[in-house]
C-alpha cells in the first residue's frame, strides 16, 4: 500500500499541474474582459484543482510521517542533523512547506471564486493566486534532473 501510495501521489502532480495550467488560462482570460460573468465551468475547474491537491496533501501528509522515508519511522544516523542531510531537508522540510503554500494559494483562489463582487475582480486576483501557487509547486517537486532527491516523471518510470 505504502509503494501505491506514493504513486498514487507522483500521480496526482500531473493532474494538479494540468488543471492548474487550465485555470490560470481561464482566469486569464475571465480577467480580461471588464464585463465577465463568473462561467460555472471555470468554477468547476477551480474545485476539481482544490479537491485534487487537497488529496495529495493528506497522502503527503501521511508519507511524511509514517511513509517509507517518514519521520516517525525513520531514523537518522546519530549526530546527523537533517538540516545538514540534502535528501532529508528536501523531503521532510522544503517539499512539505512549499506545497503546503501551494495548496494555500489554491484554496484562496477558489475562495474568491465564490466571493460577492464584481466577477472580472474574483478573475483577477484568483488568476494571481493560481500563477504563485504554479511557481510554488514547480519549486517543488522533485523533477527527475534534481540531484540526490529527483523522482521518476511518471510511476514505476526510471
Ligand atoms: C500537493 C502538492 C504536492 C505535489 C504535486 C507533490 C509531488 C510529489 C512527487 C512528484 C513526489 C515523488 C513521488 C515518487 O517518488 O514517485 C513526492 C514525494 C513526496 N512527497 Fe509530495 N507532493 C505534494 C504535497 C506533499 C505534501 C503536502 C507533503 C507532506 C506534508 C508531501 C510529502 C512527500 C514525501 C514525504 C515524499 C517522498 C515519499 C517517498 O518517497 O516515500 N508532499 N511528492
């Protein structure tokens, strides 16, 4: 279950970064036009990318703590600070809080979304939350070129 968990995961990033795309062309173009009206579509796209990072945070969540490599599980040489251990510091510190930021930008950006004001202002300002929650999770995921902590792009791939 842990292997398929951690696919399940690799997984979903394809999913998140396609939807995210998607909605930043959306509300791109929704924040654009100065008598935009709110498409139910567009709102559909921005739930499906909150509901989709939301699951990849509870299964980070759980690999972080009890996965392969979780910190209650894992122990680190004596004397060895993960600070100072590359694959560690990614994996239990700057991966954790870079898309846990990510998420929060997804979350607020469909929050506006459902907010009482002028459609093209609910474009505008959720377009900016989608392009930092973008930069966000680029920063942190472990493509396969990142030294010592590059992941495969794909489940099972090499
Ligand atoms: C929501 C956006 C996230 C994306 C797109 C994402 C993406 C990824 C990817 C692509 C991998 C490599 C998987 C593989 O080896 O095949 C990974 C691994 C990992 N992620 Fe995330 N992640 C996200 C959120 C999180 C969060 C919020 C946490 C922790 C709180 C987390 C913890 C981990 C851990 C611990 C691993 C290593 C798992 C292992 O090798 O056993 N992730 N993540």
């Amino acid at each position: 279950m842990q292997l398929g968990l951690v696919h399940l995961h690799n997984l979903l990033r394809w999913v998140i970064l396609i939807l995210l795309v998607t909605a930043i062309v959306k509300t791109y173009i929704g924040s654009k036009k100065s008598n935009a009206v709110l498409l139910s579509a567009d709102k559909k796209i921005g739930l499906f990318t909150l509901i989709s990072s939301h699951i990849t945070l509870l299964i980070g969540i759980y690999q972080l703590l009890l996965g392969r490599f979780g910190i209650l599980v894992t122990e680190l040489p004596a004397g060895e600070s993960f600070m100072k251990n590359r694959f560690f510091r990614f994996y239990w510190m700057e991966h954790p809080l870079l898309t846990i930021l990510s998420v929060v930008c997804i979350t607020a950006a469909y929050s506006q979304l459902k907010k009482n004001k002028p459609d093209v202002q609910k474009y505008a300002v959720a377009f900016k939350l989608y392009l930092v929650a973008l930069a966000l999770l680029l920063l942190a995921i472990p493509w396969p070129f990142r030294a010592d902590i590059g992941r495969a792009l794909l489940p099972g791939m090499h």
